[in-house]
C-alpha cells in the first residue's frame, strides 16, 4: 500500500518539474517583450517631444 500511494507523488513531482522547466523560456521572453515595448514607447516619446 505504501507504494502505491507514493507513485502518484512522485508523478505530480515530476509533471511540477515539467511544468516549471517549460514555463521559464516564456517569463524570460515576457521579460524581454516589456522591455521591447518599453524602448519603443520612449522612443514614440521622444519623437513627439522632438522639435520640428
């Protein structure tokens, strides 16, 4: 009985594990992407500011 109870746990380890290997190249890439549009709006920024 103990067995069988401590398979489920090691399977919900490892999806969790998964999970979190699959999740960091995406919060990178958001990271990236903030800053992307951060630039660009300070740039758009500027150009108004700009003098003609």
């Amino acid at each position: 009985m103990q067995t069988a109870a401590a398979v489920p746990e090691s399977v919900v380890g490892l999806s969790l594990a998964s999970a979190t290997t699959m999740s960091l190249p995406l919060i990178a890439s958001h990271s990236n992407l903030v800053a992307d549009v951060a630039a660009i709006s300070e740039r758009r920024s500027r150009k108004k500011n700009a003098p003609p």
